[in-house]
C-alpha cells in the first residue's frame, strides 16, 4: 500500500491556510501547517484593533479544513537536502513538499530610536501592545503615525476617529501607490478627521525619542504615542537556510512559484519573489498565490506541469475609519487608474472585502478547489514584461 504524500506548509496567514486547505483534495495527501500562535490572525483589522473596533482573530477550526493538522511552533530551519523542517522546541518533521507562506512583518526601522520608542502594528502581539499603550495614555495626548502607506492612514483614520490628536508623517508622498484623484480623496477624508498630514521633502522621520519625533527638516514633533508603520519585511528563514532569496529575502521561484533551488519546495504570499517580479505585499496578492502554490504541488504529486502565474491585481483599498473609505482601481499590471469610490460607498465596499476574507477561507476549508479568479482579470501583461527582461538580461558567457 503506498503511503500519503507529506505536505509541510509554514505560515498560517492568508496564503498558508488556503494552501493548506486546498491541498486536502486528495484523500492521500497529508497536510500539516505550522504556525507560531494557536489561531489565524486577520491581518487587516490590525488596525482596528489598535483603534479597538474589532479582535481581528479567528478560530482556525472555521478557517482550516479539519484534516490539516496545525502545529503550534516555529521553524528555524529547512533542511533542504534531508526535506526536513527544524522545529522551535527542538523537534523535527519530514517532507515531500514543502510550501513556504511565512509572510511578512514590519521592517527593522534604521532610524535612531525608532525601534525602542515606536510601536509597529504588522504582527497580533505587535497591536496587543500598541492598543494597551494607548489605553494607557490620556485622550489628548499626541500620536504620531510615522508611514503613509496603507496601513498608516488607516491606523491614523482610526484613531483619529476615536478622538485621538494624529499626525500622519508620510515621508515624501501621501499613499505613493494612489492615483493623484484617490490622493485627493485620502487627504479631504484625513482632513475631515483631524489628521495633521505632513508629507514632502522635509517631512522624514530622522530621529525618535520617547516623548519627539525629529525630521529631516528640522521640525521636533511632541509625540506621546508613536506608531511606525514604514515598510515591510519578511523572516530570514529561506536565507538561513541557505536557499535564494533577493534583497528583501523572499524566496525566489519561477512563475510557478517553486523553489529556483529545489523542484521540493513552493512559495506563496508576502515570502515569495517569483521570477525576480514580485507582486506587491497585500493580502489581494496571498488569497490567489496560496491556492496557485498548493495547485503546483498537486500537479507535480499528479505527475503534471504546473501552470504558470496569472493573478489578478485590481485594486487597492483603505478605509479611511468606519464612516468612509476608498477603492483605488487600477489596471491589471496593478498600476493605479483615475478610477475610484471614496466616502461612504468606499467604507461599504472595504467593509465587504473583510468579512469576504474569512468567508473565502471557510469556503475553501469545507470545499477544498472551490476558489478561482476570473480570466478576464489577470494580467496579461507581466509575461511581456518578463519576456522583455529576458532580451535585455546579458548573454551568458
């Protein structure tokens, strides 16, 4: 009798539990997902946790088919060669596959003091703090959101909304990725709440002490709170391993998101850098590369090519507190279009897409396969692209 092929899946985000879920549509595949904490963390209600509108966890008993077993630990190394994954609590599990979804976290800030005075909000235990520091701190006192991509205005929105005295330090520019229609839209919105937005050449954060936030142009901001939300960056794991990874380490993979080092090995989410191309972090981008990593894996158990990519990237959306918010379309490269819904249509829509989220990972657990993306949305365009970075890339020699 032949024995179940042994699918290790790291990370229990968006793409790990899809992957995981979607693999149990064969009965002799087992499927074991590891994770560091015991349920699945919504992500994008981080912020409104902080803002204490919402829990943002789930029980994975609703998220995760039953068959997958979970794992409460972390791994600290992959033995690629011995397809074994090295465990926190000293122990071992072996593997066929593995798939590789340990996604992201806040990047280490390089600014002096910004990692001892300023709170991050990417991971659950990072909010946990956030939100027991700002219940501690008195109603009017000064909160700083240093970033002004999508998770600094919605953290600011949000606690602007419950009162709070915010300034959202963008860096250079308010919402880099919006379409300068949408951009006008954040501000009205971020102006209507009372956000300070301060944003050009000047406004760079150089400097944070326990009380100021100092920036590049000489300005000192009074900051009891300060909230650093500037940049992602994902776990060392694939470098400490020893496989390939590009400067931000993710994992690079093909266009079928498998390991350029081992044909054992596949990549979804935030963690993964396919074809030197990566998508951009979002959970938009790991509802569709989870399920497309588990269908490489069971194309190879089945003896099939796998497929290559076609995701679809359509959208960006922010939710600007509970009242209002915007959808910022864009065109299938995920290049942002003249194209929005702002205010309360927008808030609706946002709202929609979040308790979609978990209801797609639900769907997915009870019916394991059930979950595609329509053809018309995917981009046709970054197999141009690739192809045009071939031509250009130099010849070997």
């Amino acid at each position: 009798m032949a024995r179940n092929t042994e699918v290790v899946v790291i990370g229990g985000g968006y793409a790990g539990v899809l992957a995981a879920s979607r693999l149990t549509q064969r009965d002799d595949v087992t499927v074991t997902l590891i994770n560091p904490r015991p349920a699945f963390v919504d992500r994008i209600r981080l912020h409104q946790f902080a803002g204490g509108t919402h829990d943002a966890v789930v029980d994975y008993k609703k998220v995760l088919a039953d068959s997958v077993e979970l794992v409460v630990d972390t791994v600290t190394r992959i033995d690629a060669a011995g397809r074994r994954v090295r465990l926190a609590t000293g122990g071992t599990l072996g593997y066929d596959y593995l798939i590789y979804a340990v996604g992201s976290g806040s990047a280490e800030p390089g600014v002096p003091g910004a990692a001892e005075f300023a709170h991050p909000i990417a991971g659950l235990e990072q909010a946990q703090r956030l939100r027991a520091v700002l219940d501690a701190a008195p109603s009017t006192a000064a909160v700083t959101v240093v970033g002004a991509g999508p998770t600094g205005i919605e953290t600011a929105a949000e606690l602007a909304e419950t009162g709070r005295a915010v300034t959202l330090v963008c860096g250079r520019v308010l919402g880099p990725y919006l379409h300068p229609r949408g951009r006008r839209s954040v501000a009205g919105r971020l102006a209507k709440l009372g956000v300070t937005v301060l944003d050009g050449p000047g406004a760079t954060v150089t400097a944070v002490t326990r009380d100021t936030v100092r920036l590049s142009d000489g300005r000192e901001l009074p900051s009891a709170v300060t909230v650093w939300t500037a940049g992602f960056g994902v776990p060392d794991l694939a470098a400490r391993s020893g496989l390939s990874t590009d400067a931000l380490g993710r994992l690079r993979t093909d266009e079928t998101l498998t390991s350029v080092d081992d044909a054992r090995i596949v990549a979804a989410g935030d963690s993964a850098a396919p074809s030197d191309l990566p998508f951009r972090m979002s959970c938009q981008a790991a509802v569709q590369l989870g399920p497309h990593a588990a269908d490489t894996v069971l194309s190879r158990i089945a003896g099939e090519h796998p497929a290559p990519l076609a995701l679809a990237m359509v959208a960006q959306c922010i939710s600007l507190g509970r009242r209002a918010g915007i959808v910022q379309f864009a065109h299938r490269n995920d290049v942002a279009m003249g194209l929005h819904i702002g205010g309360r249509a927008g808030a609706m829509i946002k709202e929609l897409i979040c308790k979609g989220i978990p209801w797609q990972l639900t769907h997915q657990a009870r019916k394991p396969g059930s979950l595609d993306f329509p053809a018309w949305a995917k981009d046709r365009e970054r197999g141009r692209s690739l192809r045009a970075g071939r031509d250009q890339a130099p010849a070997p020699r």
